[in-house]
C-alpha cells in the first residue's frame, strides 16, 4: 500500500492518503493544525489520486485533526467536492474530530458538499470503513 505523505516546512507530517486494496477506498487522515494551505494541498493530492485512478469511496478521518478549518471547510465543499464527484466519488465517510471547532468547520464543508456526494459521519476508522465496505 502506497502512502501519500505531506509534510509542513518544519517536518511535521499534516496529511496521509492511501488507495486501500483492490482500489475498495482511498483512507484520508488529516493531522494536527490545518490551515487554508495545508487543507488546499492535501484536498490537490487526493484529486491527483483520483486522476490516476478514479475511487467511488473516500474514508476522511479527523480524528488527528486539531482546532477550527473554516475557511478550508469553504474552500472543500465549494470547489473540491464538485471536482470530487465528477472525478467519481460518490461515498464519503466522515470520521470526525474530537474537538467541537472542526466539528463546527465539519458541519459548513457538509451543508456545501452533501449535494454532491453521499456523506455519512463515524467516530472511529473502524466505523467509517465498515460502511464503505457494506
């Protein structure tokens, strides 16, 4: 399995992405701060995945994620999930963060994306993969 890394100016990793077996999901984890930058360069990753092979389920876990992305919850759900969905996209699973901020920034890329996809939310991966498995 080839996992896609992105890492800040100081190391620290921010976004992983892996194309699971047989091209069943691509497993997204974003981790600690993100800015409007990071989330851009992370969401341009996951669409230069798709290109290359075209994914009907995405499992998107925040479980890692830390503090607010707002301005990125708009930019994702205005211009990243139509491109998603004409990529073939059609499943999204959403593991949410722990923190009630990017909970918030969750609930704005949601009312934007929802019509583009199908969008379920999960508190755990185990959760998330199970229902893009079913």
């Amino acid at each position: 399995m080839d996992i896609k890394e992105l890492k800040k100016a100081n190391g620290d990793v921010f976004f992983e992405a892996a194309r699971q077996p047989g091209n069943s999901y691509i497993h997204v984890n974003w981790i600690g701060i993100q800015s409007v930058e990071t989330i851009m360069m992370g969401a341009t990753q996951l669409l230069n995945m798709l290109r290359q092979e075209s994914c009907p389920k995405i499992l998107n876990s925040q479980k890692e994620l830390i503090g607010p992305w707002e301005d990125g919850a708009l930019y994702l759900g205005s211009k990243w999930a139509p491109h998603a969905s004409l990529l073939g996209v059609l499943h999204f699973a959403q593991v949410l963060p722990p923190g009630i901020y990017g909970q918030r920034s969750f609930q704005h890329f949601y009312q934007l994306a929802q019509k583009h996809f199908q969008i379920e939310t999960f508190t755990t991966d185990e959760e998330a993969e199970a229902w893009l498995l079913s």
